[in-house]
C-alpha cells in the first residue's frame, strides 16, 4: 500500500501547481482572503464605504470528466474544464454594525454569475452560522431570483457588482475551490501514508 501511495504522493506533487493570478486578483479587486488550513471553507471580505462584504465559498471536487483530462495534460488556468467550471457561494453584505444585512446564494459558471435568491435579515450573525441548506429550510431566502421583476435583477446585479462581484471574482472561486481540494488532497494523501506506517 505504502508504494501505490508513494507512486500517487509523486504525481500529485509533480503535477500540482500554485495559482499563479491569486495575489493579482487580491491586490487589484482588494478582498483579503482567507481559509482554513484543514477545512474547506474560504472567504474573501472587502470593506466598502460603512459596509463590508463576505464571499463564503468550499473546495469541490473535479467532475470525473475534470479530472480525466487533468491527468491526460495539465491544461493553462484559463482553459481548464471550461464546460464544468463552477462554484456554489454565499455573498454577505452588512451594515456598519454588522447586525443587518443580505445574504445572497449565487452560482458561477464560466466567471458569470448566476443569482439564486437574496434574503434580508436583521441578524445575519444567526444566519451566517447555518450552511446555505439549512437557512434556506429554515427561514424565508427571498423569492427565486429569476421570477424578479427585470429592473430589481437588474438594479440587484449592479449593487453587487458595486462590491466587487464580477467575472473575476468568479473566476477566482471557480479556480480557487478546486484549488484547494487538490491541496486537501494532498494532504490527505500523506496523512494516510503516514498512518498506515505506524
């Protein structure tokens, strides 16, 4: 077992490169990011005028499709599973105090963004603790984004793009949240190894 692991350590590591448009993106959009170093939750925060944004994002997992050409050869950023690049994230924007806010579900596809639903709460801090499931059962999330009148999608889309949601955040998620998967990877790679030599 020790050398199949060893074999695939070697080729994860050989094959793994380091995004290279990660401190562009921060430095040019002027999010901060953040993540845990053995969880799969990320966040990029940004503080705009009185109000400050959170971007709640996860690692994924590559489609079987993803990762087949992965191995095959390792394709430039940009062309990476074009047709099956995307990320589930939660936009958070509160107020000064931090108390009432947005809670917004979107998808992105392809670095545009696709708008499930926005919920207004007077406590965001009960509501940021719940996974997006969870809250959407539990509370109303506000009506599916695309049965809006055209003007509120509309006017929604440009307030957010006021905070920094655009094509490059999406990209950065899409492109991070895999990122960081194949990173938890690795490393669970070498903490197996290391248990079944114990």
């Amino acid at each position: 077992m020790t050398k199949s692991l060893d074999k695939e350590i070697k080729y994860e590591n050989d094959n793994y490169t380091q995004l290279e448009d990660i401190e562009t993106f921060l430095n040019e959009s002027g999010f901060k990011f953040s993540e845990v170093e053995g969880g799969i939750e990320m966040v990029l925060t940004k503080q705009v005028g009185d109000k400050k944004i959170e971007v709640h994002f996860e690692a994924r997992q590559p489609t079987p499709e993803e990762g087949e050409q992965e191995q095959e050869q390792q394709a430039p950023e940009e062309e990476q599973g074009m047709s099956e690049n995307y990320c589930d994230f939660t936009i958070i924007v509160t107020d000064a105090a931090g108390k009432k806010g947005l809670i917004v579900e979107a998808t992105s596809m392809d670095t545009e963004v696709n708008y499930n639903s926005v919920m207004v709460t007077d406590d965001v801090a009960a509501h940021r603790a719940l996974h997006r499931f969870e809250r959407q059962m539990r509370v109303y999330a506000g009506p599916d984004f695309t049965t809006l009148d055209e003007r509120i999608q509309s006017s929604l889309t440009e307030y957010l793009e006021g905070f920094g949601v655009n094509e490059h955040l999406c990209a950065f998620v899409e492109c991070m949240s895999l990122d960081k998967d194949q990173r938890l990877y690795m490393r669970w790679l070498s903490s197996l190894k290391e248990f079944v030599q114990l």
